[in-house]
C-alpha cells in the first residue's frame, strides 16, 4: 500500500504508528524509510540543548519542517510524541512517519 502511493507520487502519506514507549515504532519508522529507499528526517527530537521538546517546541519544529520540506525531493518525515501535533497531549505515545515522494 505504502510503495504504490509513493509510487503514485501522493503529494504525501501519512502513517500513524501507535504503541506503547519502547515497542519499536521509531525503528518501524525507519525500516519503511530504508526499504523505500528515502531519506529520514526527524521532526521534534530534542532542542537546542538537547533536552526533550514541550508541546509548543514540538508544534513549530513541526511547522518549520513542513515548510522547508516543501523543496525536497523525497523523504519521509518522523514526528515523534506526535499526540503533540495532533493535538492529543497526554494520551497513549504515537509517531508520525509522513512520506513524501518525489514530485516531477
């Protein structure tokens, strides 16, 4: 499903990934970047001081991500904590992977 979207060149696909901390989606994330063949970006991982990110922190690394992406070829986009940025804070962990294929 996801390599026939990337091959339609969906402006983007988005997948949720859901789970407990620690039960693989970051490394998930990954390998569905690997196995594409696409660059991986994370969104939000810590800031300047390489501490975790807050919410509003999170929120604008998204945001500035999302309007510098907009030149790049191919790549995917993993947005971690993204309850963050869907606006879901305090609920069960989530990752965000948000491919973005190659536009002609």
């Amino acid at each position: 499903m996801l390599r026939s979207a990337y091959d339609r060149k969906e402006k983007a696909i988005h997948v949720l990934l859901y789970g407990a901390p620690g039960s693989g989606k970051s490394q998930l994330a990954r390998t569905i970047a690997a196995r594409l063949g696409i660059p991986l970006h994370p969104v939000g991982e810590a800031n300047e001081d390489g501490d975790e990110m807050n919410r509003k922190e999170r929120l604008s690394a998204y945001r500035m991500t999302q309007m510098l992406s907009v030149g790049l070829k191919a790549c995917a986009l993993v947005v971690d904590e993204a309850d963050d940025i869907l606006d879901k804070p305090n609920r069960s962990p989530a990752l965000a992977l948000i491919l973005k294929p190659a536009m002609d």
